[in-house]
C-alpha cells in the first residue's frame, strides 16, 4: 500500500484585529515580521478590522 501525501496551500491569512485597540511596537514589529514572512511564501495578508491609527503603521 502506498503512501498518500496531502498538502494545502495557504493563499491568504486574515488575522481579526476588531478587538486590538493599540499595539506596541514590539508586536507592531513582530506583526511586520510575520506579514513579511507570510507575503515571502505568496501569502497575502488581510488585516481585517484593524483601527484607523494603527493602520497607518502597515
């Protein structure tokens, strides 16, 4: 009997930011890191309802 390998590919990741009202900048920095990661292997980043002043960091 033969082996089955099954693989998925992660095209997007959508981290819920609704209930993140600041973050410092060391997570600023490691949530940078990790989106630059993400976005190195083809996989796009939503940052989904992140507040106005936060996202001018991104």
């Amino acid at each position: 009997m033969g082996a089955v390998l099954m693989t998925t590919q992660l095209n997007y990741a959508v981290p819920v930011m609704r209930y993140v009202p600041l973050i410092d900048a060391t997570g600023c920095q490691s949530l940078k890191g990790i989106i630059k990661s993400y976005r190195a292997k083809g996989i796009q980043v939503i940052l989904s309802g992140i507040n106005e002043e936060t996202k001018k960091d991104f």
